[in-house]
C-alpha cells in the first residue's frame, strides 16, 4: 500500500501557513495549520465525487465539524475531489482566516495536486 505525502509551507502576511496532502488510493486528506509543526482538529469536510449525466464530477460535500473555517475547508474537498475523482477530506486548524489567507491555501493546494498528478 503506498501513500503519498506531499507538503507546502507558505508565508501570508507574516503568518506561517504549513499545507499538506496524503493521497491514499482512493482517498486524499488535506491538513492546513498555522501551528509549526503541529497539526489540530479544526473544520472538516468531506467531499465524494458523484458524477452527473454527461460523465462530470460534481462532487457531494458535507460539513463535518465548523470552527470557523468551515468554508474553506468545503472549497478545499471539493476541489481536491473534482480535480481527482477521489474522495477528500479537509482539515482547516486556523486560528484565523481572511480571504487573502484563504486565497493562497486553495492555490497551494492546486499546486499540491497538479505536482501528485504528475508524480
């Protein structure tokens, strides 16, 4: 069974902001904190990847806990789930979140899955 862990730290207004991805096989878990080195429950949301008529994903997300990043975590699962037709679960442990924060975590994270599609 291999599982795949890919990382990127990031710098938004003088925070730290570490985002990683595990891809299982048919899975993927994104964590996001602003904690160095140190992971949290926080938001969390699940997203499955349903396809409709004409053979789009147009995955089905659920909130699963709010702490105040409840959104960014349902765009992140979405994304990661449309983008690889797998299921996602995002973990956002932010103790803050504006949209210039929120707006560089989805493109580190589209960084994320464009580099584990290529690998």
């Amino acid at each position: 069974m291999t599982i795949s862990i890919v990382e990127e730290a990031l710098e938004v207004k003088k925070a730290k902001v570490s985002v990683s991805i595990l891809g299982l096989k048919n899975a993927l878990i994104i964590l996001v904190t602003d904690q160095r080195n140190e992971y949290r429950i926080g938001s969390m949301a699940l997203a499955t990847p349903v396809a409709d008529r004409i053979g789009e994903t147009l995955p089905s997300v659920v909130t699963l806990l709010g702490t105040g990043g409840e959104l960014l975590a349902k765009v992140l699962a979405r994304k990661a789930s449309a983008n690889t037709g797998r299921i996602s679960l995002s973990i956002v442990g932010l103790r803050e979140t504006d949209s210039e924060t929120a707006s560089s975590i989805v493109k580190a994270v589209e960084k994320i899955l464009e580099k584990m599609k290529r690998e």
